[in-house]
C-alpha cells in the first residue's frame, strides 16, 4: 500500500445487545431499549447496582464457521462471530492476507477463562492447572485466533485498558496503514462481561456503583483497506476513514479537555472544517464518562450550535467497555454507508436526511479520549 | 551513560530508516536495579535466576524465576507499578522534569496487563464466597496503570498498553515509533512491564514450558524457560529533534517488523516463516540487507520448538551470514519477562551498541549441532557493532523485530 493514501472501510461485522450483525444493530436502534438486564452472577457474587446490556443468547454456529468456534473463550467467540460478518466476501489472495493486521482492543479480555483457571489453582493448586485455560486467558488469545482462522499474518496487535481501547485499536491500525506497515487491517473492539470482575470494580469503586449507567457486551470489527484499491476491485466502500485522534490527561480532576483535543485532532488529521460534522455518535447516558463527552460535545462548534445530529449509544447498548466504543463506530459507518440516521434516543424518529460526516467519540473517566471521523465516499 | 565512541560534531549521514532516537533507558531486572547495574552483571556473566523463594509462590516453589529487587508487598499490582516507574524514573534522568510543548506519548507493553493471582481474594473466597472481598480481586485495571503513569509523568499524547504476549515489549517500542513518524507525539516512553506471578508460573508449568534446571538455549539438552520481573524504559523521539535539541542519542531505532504466524494459540510455525516475516519487515523498514546486522538479540526462550523454530527463520533470513552472525540469548540470564521480554532485550541492544560490547550468554552446554555452526560468546566480546537486531516471539504466533543502529551508523 502507498504510504498515506486514504483509507475505506470494506467490511463491518457487529455483535451487539440488540442483536446480532450490522443490519440487527440499526434495526434494534429503531425500537425501544431493550428491556433494563440485572446481570445473574453466580451465586455469592455481589451484584453491583448499574445493569448489564448483555449480547442475547444466539446461535453461533449460524454465524461463523463452527470449527472457529471450538474450544476457544467467549471473547473469542464473540471477535469470531464479527470478523466473519466482516470478512464476508472479501476474496483475498494469500499474499494479500500475508500484509494484512489484526488489531483488537479489550477492556476485560478473556476474564471469564482467566477467572476459572485461577479458580482451579486455588482449589486445586498447581497440578489442578488448565494449560487451555491459561491459554485463552492471555489478552491476545482472541485476536491471535481471528488471525489464523483468515490467515492473517501482518502485526497482531491486542490494546488493553478502558474503554477508549475500541477505538484506540482502530486509529492503531490506522497509523500501521498510512505507514505502510500493513497492507489491510482488520480492527475494532470487544468485551465479554464477567460477573466477578464486575463485582471486583465495583468494590474498589473503579465502575458499577449506583447510577453508573449500564455496562454493555458486544464486538464489531472493521475491515479498513487504501479506498483506490478497493474502488478498482469493486469493493463496497461503507465510508472513508477521515481522520483520528486520540488525548490523555493524567491531571485531577480530569475535565473535557482530552476529549476536546481528541476531537479536534482528528479534524484537523481530515483536514475537515467541524461545521461539516452531521452526526456524532458517543456513550452518553448518566456516568461520568458520559457527562465528560457531553461536555465536550458543548464546546465542540458544529455540535454546539445544533448543527450535528447526536446519538448517545449507551441507551441502547451500554457502555463501559471496548467492545461498546468499537459499536459506536458500528453505528456510524452504518449510518454513512444506507444513509440514514439513527435515531437520537429509544422510541425517537430518526431525523430525516443523510448523513455525510460523522465523528464517533469515546471519553473515560480516567483522561482517556479517542476519536474517529467517518464519512461517505463521495 | 554518554556514548564513548561518537566523534564530535558528526554531522548525521543521510539515510532512509524510521529516523528514531533513543535517548533514554531505564532497566529493573533480576540482575540490578538499573541499566548500569543489570549491564555490568550480565557482562559479568551472572544469572538472576534462582529457586523461588520460601512460601513466594505456593506450590510452585520448585520453578527458577528472576525476582528483581523492590518493595516488599503481597500486592503484585503494586510492585510492578513501582518497579516500572524506576524504570521510568531513570529513563528520564537525562531529560528533566519540564515537559514544555511537547507531546508526550506513554506506549506500554504487557501480557498481564497488570492481572494478579489475587491469593488473598481466593483464600477468602474459597472459605465462604458470600464474605468474599472483591475489592482483593487484582484484575482488568489496565487503564488504571496507564493513569497513573500518565500522571506521573503528565502524559498528554495517546498512552496505550499493547498485549501482544511475549512480543508486547516490542511492539510497544513499534507503537511509540507509529507515534512519532506521523506526528501523534514528540517524545514517547515506550515500556515493557511483566512481574513474576503465581499464576504465569502455573500457567507455563501446566504447559510443559519450564525449565528443570539452569537454562540451555539453543543446546540439545535445553528443556524449558524459567520466568522472570522486567521492567523497561525508553525515551525515544525524533532523530531530527534530538540533534537539534543536542540530546545524546544513546542508538538510533532502525527499523521495525511484526507479523502473526496465524498457525496455533501456544506453538510456533516449526518452520519459522511468521519470524522470518517479521525480521525481513523490520530490515526493510530500516533499509539494510540481512549481511548488514552484526549482533543478534534472539527470543531464545530454550524451549525445544521456539529455538528450532528460531533458528529455521533466523537460516531462511541471514543465510550463509549466520555462520558469522553473533548471537546473544539473554534468557539464561534476566530470565523470561514474558511481555517486557521486547523492551527488556531491546534496551540490552542499545547497551551493546553504546558500549561496542557484545554480552556473554550464560549456558553449560555448546549448541545443538543440528542448528549448524552459531555464533555464541561465552564471555564480554568487545566488538564494532553498527547495526544490531532484537527478536521478540509470543504465544498466539505474535512476532516483533527491531532494527537497532549506533548512533552515528
């Protein structure tokens, strides 16, 4: 790929609490929240007072080769599930698969397996050790494993922290593109919810005290790749990939800056006037994260003054983890790609008119922001 | 540390390469507290490696680990958080306080990402879950590591933790140069960071990964690795800032290369093409032949198939050079630091560039005379190193390979 040149997203795969695949997760956009999820730990498990919007039970094996599917963790499962959506008809020769990145990022990783080989050791000490587990506990289990079910052997790379990690692992592969150092990517986030580790943040006062909102499950990949090569071969361009940012503050109180900043980088990288943003797709809801997004939106020009449709994503998915920041971008690209915008809350008409520019936006709590600009191919 | 052999006022040769510089280094290893403590014991020929010590580990008490010295606390978290801002604390010694304008970026590589076997949290548990603490369940804090190095050292670019396994330290040194070629930061701390935990230890254990005795790399009777702390840093920016800015610049960073051998969860290609890919990645990012590389970091865990596998890509790569190619294993040693492992060996690198000094590799047994004639120095070799490569193999068939230059190479 020639350094620098723009980039297309080719292929989305989505699995979300309203449903799976990229069309489930527009049309489950369309109807009321779905119903409020308490999460049902094991017994013993303290249960944290904000809810949990848990990916409904489905069929796998309807969705994704079932010998992927086997033997692996359900984070796994769910990258899996995704990158099948995502890789669907991409037709890619052998050397082209050879150049070609996975990039992943996750805030819980394979915590279910970890959890349960640590269980193990602690009944049953070293001997009672699973050498499976403890290899689908390692963060990069998921991402190592969509790379060998499509042959992908460019850098395979698994980002790790907050929730900002869903995009960060976007704007990653990104940057490994315009330099040259893969020829495709396949990026995005996503999360498997544990009980226990929700449990733990919440006793250490990190996440899931009352009123934090809901935390949501789910995974949606992107297939990025230079838009003139897929233009020349006849692959569907769903948007243009404009521009990133990403800003960090390490200071308390932690403000909207970093958000702001990110905003305004990933502008500034599209070289794009804020004014011509018609959509921005965030967290939002009643947690800290989302009131720092939300005050950022207000200082951001092209929000501030109306000008933006915005589309808090927390009401229907939840928020929290990676895997609901990468469905942030979901949601966008979708948008982009039928012309359609979502609607702004559960039960709300989508506004009529198409969107042309979105910029989907992701701010932690701890300093973090990242954000991406999308827009249509024309 | 300044570097003994630049000459004065060299002016930088045009070249085509990534264009970093590295201009600070802190180390925390089983061998010292420091990059001068670790260099001299390693040179030294020296091991951290040792049995475990009573009651660290449980039962598994029988395993060798590298424990590096530092604070004594039952809380793994908190001790990898300490030993890594010495690290750091050191890295930076050269550059001050004052952050100024700039952007500083904060690229942290991992495999635990600061996860913990929590003992206390399963005593409680396993008595009685309902009285349980959870708040003694030591996991999925990442983000809370990058915070708190972000704040302590007003990081105001991206900060992100790769987990790439065992390649993590290296990719994150890939990731801080990412960052500053397309200009998302000016100056980046790219760290690797792994403590010695029960459960790694349990973990490599159940795979048949550790070692029975002292570690054998690239010996027929090698037969396992022994698991070990690592803690790195190293300030990289811009070459061009750094000479305008007159900042010594300790080696430059050549190239880099990652691939994915998308062949198995825990094994490596046997045939070593996903680390052959890598290693071509990382030469061509720095615009030099195979013949070009004069001294070797190798992964060399001394498992049976990551050596083979090693040695067949490092074949397939260099060719008839590898006959005369010098070849470091590190592992015997600092032990395997699992996520820091990259950054660890890479920081080793630089030293052998600063100091024109090849390391001994400490092991009882010759090489296995299946893998050909290597290179491998029992003892300190002086030697003109221009150009050095450092290899980085991870579960998951996650592959890391940098280029390192002197700094006027």
């Amino acid at each position: 790929m020639t350094p620098g040149a723009p980039l297309a997203i080719t292929g989305v795969g989505a699995v979300s609490p309203v449903g799976v695949g990229r069309s489930a997760l527009e049309a489950g956009l369309g109807h009321e929240a779905p119903p409020e999820a308490r999460p049902r730990p094991p017994s013993g498990v303290p249960q944290p007072g904000c809810v949990v919007a848990f990916v409904p039970e489905f069929d796998a094996e309807s969705h994704a080769d079932p010998r992927t599917l086997r033997k692996v963790s359900a984070l796994s499962r769910l990258a899996t599930v995704a990158a099948a959506e995502c890789l669907a008809g991409w037709d890619a020769p052998p050397a082209r698969r050879t150049a070609t990145g996975v990039f992943l990022g996750t805030a819980l990783g394979s915590s279910g397996d970890h959890l349960a080989a640590l269980e193990l050791l602690a009944r049953g000490g070293t001997s009672a050790m699973s050498a499976l587990l403890f290899a689908e506990s390692v963060f990069n289990a998921a991402a190592s494993h969509v790379a060998k079910v499509h042959a992908l052997r460019g850098a395979n790379w698994t980002t790790v922290g907050g929730e900002a990690t869903g995009l960060d692992a976007v704007v990653a592969a990104v940057r490994q593109l315009r330099q040259g150092a893969v020829d495709a990517a396949l990026a995005g986030g996503a999360d498997h919810y544990e009980p226990r580790v929700h449990a733990s943040l919440a006793a250490q006062h990190i996440a899931g005290a009352d009123g934090c909102g809901a935390i949501g499950e789910g995974a949606a990949l992107f297939l990025l790749e230079p838009l003139d090569r897929a233009r020349r071969e006849g692959r569907p361009v769903l948007a243009r990939l404009l521009g990133i940012g990403q800003a960090r503050r390490g200071r308390r109180p932690v403000g909207p800056e970093p958000a702001v900043e990110a905003m305004a980088l990933a502008l500034a990288d599209a070289d794009s006037d804020a004014l011509a943003v018609d959509l921005v797709v965030t967290g939002g809801g009643a947690t800290p994260a989302g009131a720092l997004e939300d005050a950022a939106l207000g200082q951001a020009a092209g929000v501030a003054n109306g000008h933006a449709r915005v589309t808090p994503l927390e009401r229907w998915t939840g928020a929290g983890l990676a895997g609901t920041a990468a469905l942030r971008l979901a949601v966008a690209v979708h948008a982009l790609a039928v012309g359609r915008y979502p609607p702004p809350s559960p039960g709300t008409p989508a506004p009529p008119g198409r969107p042309r520019r979105a910029l989907v936006l992701v701010a932690t709590a701890t300093g973090a922001a990242c954000a991406v600009l999308v827009g249509t191919e024309d | 540390m300044a570097p003994t052999h630049l000459p004065p006022d060299s002016p930088p040769a045009p070249r085509r390469d990534l264009g970093v510089a590295i201009t600070g280094l802190g180390l925390v290893t089983c061998l010292g507290t420091s990059a001068p403590l670790t260099w001299a014991a390693l040179l030294a020929g020296e091991t951290g490696l040792a049995p475990s010590p009573a009651g660290r580990f449980a039962d598994v008490a029988f395993a060798r680990c590298g424990l590096a010295s530092g604070p004594a606390t039952e809380d793994n978290r908190a001790r990898a958080r300490a030993l890594l801002a010495t690290a750091c604390d050191e890295a930076l010694a050269a550059h001050g306080t004052a952050r100024g304008a700039e952007r500083w970026g904060l690229s942290l590589g991992t495999s635990l990402a600061a996860q913990a076997s929590s003992a206390p949290f399963w005593t409680q548990y396993l008595a009685d879950p309902a009285t349980a603490d959870y708040a003694l369940l030591a996991s999925y804090d990442a983000e809370l590591w990058l915070d708190a190095l972000a704040e302590r050292f007003d990081v105001r670019g991206p900060a992100c933790a790769v987990s790439s396994a065992c390649a993590a330290g290296a990719s994150a040194i890939a990731q801080a140069t990412q960052w500053l070629i397309t200009g998302a930061a000016d100056r980046v701390l790219a760290c690797g960071a792994d403590p010695v935990d029960r459960y790694t230890l349990a973990g490599f254990h159940a795979l048949g990964a550790l070692a029975k005795g002292p570690l054998e790399p690239l010996s027929a009777a090698r037969d396992g690795m022994a698991l070990s702390d690592g803690f790195s840093c190293l300030v990289l920016e811009r070459e061009r800032d750094a000479r305008a800015a007159g900042r010594p610049i300790l080696a430059r960073l050549a190239g880099a290369g990652e691939s994915s051998d998308a062949f198995h969860r825990t094994q490596p290609d046997p045939t070593g093409a996903g680390a052959a890919l890598a290693m071509r990645r990382a030469l061509a990012s720095a615009n030099l032949a195979p013949d070009a590389i004069d001294f070797v970091s190798l992964h060399a865990t001394a498992t049976v198939a990551n050596d083979a596998a090693e040695v067949a890509a490092m074949r397939t790569v260099f060719g008839d050079h590898l006959d005369r190619l010098a070849l470091h294993a590190a592992k015997p040693a600092l032990g395997h630091s699992l996520g820091a492992a990259g950054g660890v060996e890479a920081a080793l690198c630089v030293l052998a560039l600063l100091h024109q000094v090849r390391p001994p590799t400490v092991r009882s047994h010759g090489t296995d005379p299946a893998f050909g004639p290597l290179v491998v120095d029992d003892h300190a070799t002086p030697a003109t190193i221009r150009h050095a490569m450092s290899n980085a193999f991870g579960f998951g068939g996650c592959n890391a390979s940098l280029v390192l230059s002197r700094s006027d190479a």
